[in-house]
C-alpha cells in the first residue's frame, strides 16, 4: 500500500558520503538534468540577511513577490508566470506550504536563519509532490565542517526598522550544532500621498521573533540530525490607501521540527526522517490551527556502470481546527516515487522519474513522469558549454480551503494537471581571473483544470474551470573581472513570462521581470549598485482593463570590512529606492520611499574546531 511507503523530495538535502566499500554519490542535479536551477548571489544573500525572504528574492532573482504594501506584510510569489498556489517552499525536503490556503508567506521566513536557499525552476512535481508546478524554493542549511564561531548583526533604519541577529556553530568532525535568534521589526510610518495630500501610514506595524536550531551527530556510517524552527510574527494588516480607520491585526505562530536517520553501507543509502509542523494564525479574532505529522523513507542503490536508482515514499497525516470547517475533518496524503538516471555516456546524463500520489477525498489522481537529458556539447579547462531538455507532467491537488470551506467547500474537484517542455543552454568561461557565467531557458507550459472560486447563488465555490497556457523564457548571467587588489561583478537576472486564460493575462503575472547587482570591491571596501524592474500587471482574474504600471527599484550600498585577529566585522550604509519612486507592488496599498539602513556584522572567534572525524 502507498500509504506503508513513507516520501521523496528531502534526497536533494543529502551529503555525499564515501566508504570503501561503496560510493554514494547522485545529488538533486543528477535526478533533474533538463531542469534550471539557481541560488541567489552571495553578496546578495548578506545585503538581504536581515530581511525576509520575499524581499530577498524579489531584489535578487527573475522572480515577482506580490507583496501587499510594506516591508512585513503578507508576500507571495509567481514563479514562470504561475500562481502562488503552484510554487512549493520546501524546508529540509518537506514543503510547507499552507495545507488551507496552498500557499506561503514569504514574510513569515527570515533569510537569515538559513545558510542555502535554492531555487528549482519550473515543474517538479515528481521530485518535491503537490503543487510544484512553477517552481520550488529549497531552505536548506549545509552542516558547518570543523568550525566555531558566534555572529551578531545589527541593523537600524529608516521608518522604525531595527534587526538583531545571533548565530553561533560548533563542528567537529562527528558532531555539529548551529543556534540561530533574531528579532526584526519596523513601524512602517512612512508618508503615503493621497488626493493631494499627504499622511503617515497607519496599522502596518510588523514584528517577528524567531529562532532555530541544527544538530548532527554521526556513528560510524551512520548520521542522525535534528531541526527544530519556530517563528512569531505579529503584525497589522495595513489597509488600503486612504483608509485610516482600520485597526485589523494579523499574527502566525509556526512550530517545525524533524529528525533524521542516515546510513551508507555496502546495500546502499537510507534515510528515514520524521517531522511535526504545527502552524497556528489568528486574524482579529479568528484562530486557526493546522498540525502535520509527516513520515518519509528513502533508498540510493550504490552506482553501478553509471546508473543511480532511487526510490522512496512518505506517509502525512493533516489534523486541521478551523471554524469554517466542518466538525472532525482530517487528511490522509501518500507518495511513492522511484528515479533512474544513468551517465554511462562520456557527455550525456538522461534521468527518467515517475511519482504515484494519493490523496483522500481525490477520486482521479494521476500518474507523474518527467524525462530530462543534459550533454556537453564543449567541455575543456577554459569552456564549457552545456544543454538540456526535459519533457514533464505537474499537478496540484485542491487545498483544504477548496474541499472543506463552509459555505462552498467542493469534494469533486480533480487536481491541477499539466504538460511541460523545457530546454537550455549554459555557458561557462574562464580566464586570467575572468570569468563568466550565462545560461538562457525557454519554457511551455498547458495547465488544465485550474481550481477558481466562482459565485454560486449566495456565496462562492471552487470550481475546474480554466486552463492556462503559459511561454516563457529566463535569462541570467554572472561576470567576474579579477585585477589585482580590486574585483568587478556583474549578476543579472530577466524572466519573461505570458501567462493566458482565454487570452487574457493572469493577474499580478508581469510580462517582465529582471533584477541585477554591480559589485566592485577594493582592499576592504564593498560598492554596490542594485536595479530591478518590475513591468506592468493586470489586477483582476479575466479582465485585462485594470492595472498596475510598471517600476524601477535602485538602491546603493557603501561598506567597509575590517580584521582584527580572528575576529571579523563589517559596517554598511545603504540607500534604497534611491530616486524616491512611488510605486505600487499591490493595488491600493502603498510602499515607501527613499529609506536608509545602517548596518553591522560582526564574527567572533572565527576558527577551526578540532577535528574529531571517524
């Protein structure tokens, strides 16, 4: 039985780990070689540390955050032009997306707790399950290798923003722990022009406290970890432009932890993990609460004549406690998966992967492939030039909203269900301290059966109704100029993405995305200079009549590092919306102007922990 199995997607979080007698060594990429993927810059991630995660991604990547107003309130995505509904947020392989809503709240993850934040664009959902159909984001944390150190980072700014941070990481060999905190807050007090006129924005204060705590152990081939994440954000929701009056509070209260068995022996690689989310959020004076119980089984046979096989499953238990539910109400979710890649060819990899999903109350649940193949079309010391194709299937089941809401809740509905193509190109350079780095992909896509609420007589209820044809294109390139003392880069992102229901644009889809960062560095001085454009969005399902005008973003940051034995600390000024744009991100709600931050981090004792390694 499926159910028995146990899942699937957190094979992208594993180390490789040799023996003698076997090596295991098949990661993320292997198993998906037609498909893109990406991390933010680095230099971006640090400017970001004390932001969320939607601020990160929307300055840094091709992607668009439909933030609703100011910094702290509700965030979502569209990644290759789809809804928030259809991008999935995985932390340690499990996702975490809301099983009421689909979706995640961007402002609700602090970048700073998380070392890796990955990026898989485009259809996963035979890697990572329901709702992969954009793109999959990947919270991930490497284990710190013979390390200690203690990191404190301060930063104040403009409209009441203050964020404190500390982490510290101890590793040996054979035991690591990292304990992060932070407390982050902003007044978001900022002028707001209104017919003429101008007032200070009212009820948008946002605050979250937040902590989170990694371990590992290993014995012998054996490796046993833990993750323990909790967040607190308690914020207004800030009311549309122009009413002052309202005093709506909004606050969300997640608690996730997991533990994890690995083991590599001569049979191959195991892991078996076990998670608990429970994610409680109250609006006025609504109070929801949602616990998860979560199993998953995975299995790598040792690589033999340049085939990997993988296969694995999970088992999760949904218990929800909504008022708008109907009493008792719980669900049951299953995967079995199996992975086949083989590189026996010199310069081509091809990798074949289906998944078999179950879902209660979904009575027409489909069967999802995916085949991907990558080659090297130049590969020498200087060169390298690379391409890939891949052909897949995606789906998305309905939500608990969608099935159990009350007035409206529909058991019938079928899941999201679509056909994807891919291919690309990436290019890789190199030479006398240049280098460069440039990739380009384009995309189809033909979702049927979308899930809309429609009205129903007096209230409204979720219906299959359209489908969606998506085409689409991505764009990214990294320079990197070397002279002596000093350093130049360059990284630009630029997605384009038409996103058509009976012709017509989804809403807050814009036809144009890009972001880049210049970065030039001397001695211990830091410059940079960051754009994005975001170009125009329609605001309303199935009328293209009303819409938001596009905008340009700059921002500049000024910073200076300094070394004091073992012991680092840098101090930053930034500027950002440097030219005071008014802009809107979300109709009705507004956003600031020119704002400042001052900001400091600081690394005690930065060595090397004895090495205690089997």
């Amino acid at each position: 039985m499926i159910g028995v199995l146990l899942v699937h997607d957190a094979f992208c979080q594993m180390d490789t780990v040799h023996l003698d007698e076997v090596t295991i060594q098949a990661q993320l990429e292997d198993y998906t070689p037609g498909s893109a993927t990406s991390t933010p810059d680095s230099l971006g991630l640090k400017m970001y540390q004390a932001n969320n995660l939607g601020e990160l991604l929307e300055s840094t990547t091709g992607i668009y955050l439909r933030q609703y107003g100011a910094e702290g309130q509700l965030t979502s995505v569209s990644f290759r032009g789809t809804t928030p509904n259809q991008t999935q947020v995985n932390w340690q392989g499990v996702n975490i997306n809301s099983r009421s809503l689909g979706q995640t709240d961007f402002s609700n993850i602090p970048s700073f707790l998380f070392s890796d934040i990955n990026l898989h664009h485009g259809p996963g959902s035979t890697l990572f399950g329901s709702g992969a159909v954009g793109g999959v984001v990947r919270l991930e944390d490497n284990a710190p290798k013979n390390t200690q150190n203690i990191v404190f980072t301060q930063q104040v700014g403009s409209y009441g923003k203050s964020f404190t941070g500390l982490k510290g990481q101890y590793a040996t060999g054979d035991f690591g722990v990292t304990v992060a905190m932070l407390h982050d807050q902003i007044k978001n007090d900022f002028e707001v022009p209104f017919r003429g006129t101008k007032y200070q924005q009212n009820n948008a204060e946002s605050k979250l406290d937040a902590g989170k705590i990694d371990l590992y152990k290993r014995i012998k081939n054996s490796k046993i970890s833990g993750s323990f994440w909790y967040n607190n954000h308690n914020r207004k929701a800030q009311p549309l432009i122009g009413d002052i009056n309202s005093k709506d509070s909004l606050k969300d209260v997640n608690l996730r932890s997991m533990m994890t068995w690995e083991n590599v022996s001569s049979v191959g690689y195991i892991k078996l993990s076990g998670f608990y989310i429970d994610d409680r959020q109250s609006y006025d004076s609504s109070n929801n609460n949602l616990k998860r119980i979560i199993g998953i089984a995975e299995y790598e046979a040792p690589e033999k004549g340049g085939w990997n096989i993988r296969t694995g499953g999970k088992y999760a238990y949904t218990i929800p406690h909504f008022n708008s539910y109907e009493t008792g109400v719980s669900q049951v979710q299953a995967d079995w998966f199996g992975m086949v890649s083989y590189h026996g060819f010199s310069q081509v990899r091809i990798s074949g992967t289906v998944r078999v999903p179950y879902m209660q109350y979904q009575k027409k649940v489909p069967i999802i492939p995916t085949i991907g193949v990558k080659s090297d079309l130049i590969k020498t010391q200087q060169h390298q030039l690379l391409s890939s194709i891949q052909v897949s299937r995606s789906f998305r089941f309905p939500t608990l909203n969608d099935l159990f809401y009350q007035p409206g809740g529909n058991k019938n509905l079928n899941p999201e269900d679509g056909l994807n193509a891919e291919t690309g190109l990436k290019w890789k350079h190199q030479k006398n301290g240049f280098s460069i780095d440039a990739s380009i992909n384009g995309y189809k896509s033909w979702l049927r059966n979308m899930i809309v609420w429609l009205p129903k007589g007096s209230y409204w209820s979720p219906q299959n109704f359209n489908t969606v044809k998506i085409t689409g294109a991505e764009v990214s390139i990294n320079l990197q100029q070397e002279l002596g003392s000093a350093s130049f880069s360059l990284t630009a992102n630029y997605s384009r993405n038409q996103s058509l229901v009976d012709s017509q644009q989804l809403p807050y889809v814009p036809l144009n995305k890009l972001a880049g960062l210049a970065t030039g560095q001397w001695r211990k001085w830091i410059i940079t200079y960051q754009w994005q454009y975001t170009g125009m969005r329609y605001t309303m399902t199935g009328e293209n009549a009303n819409s938001l005008s596009g905008y340009a973003l700059m921002s500049m940051r000024l910073a200076k590092e300094f070394s004091l034995k073992d012991h680092k600390l840098s101090a930053g000024f930034q500027v950002r919306n440097l030219f005071d744009k008014v802009y809107q991100n979300y109709e009705n709600r507004a956003t600031p102007g020119r704002n400042y931050l001052v900001s400091i981090y600081y690394q005690f004792h930065n060595r090397a922990a004895p090495n205690k390694s089997l």
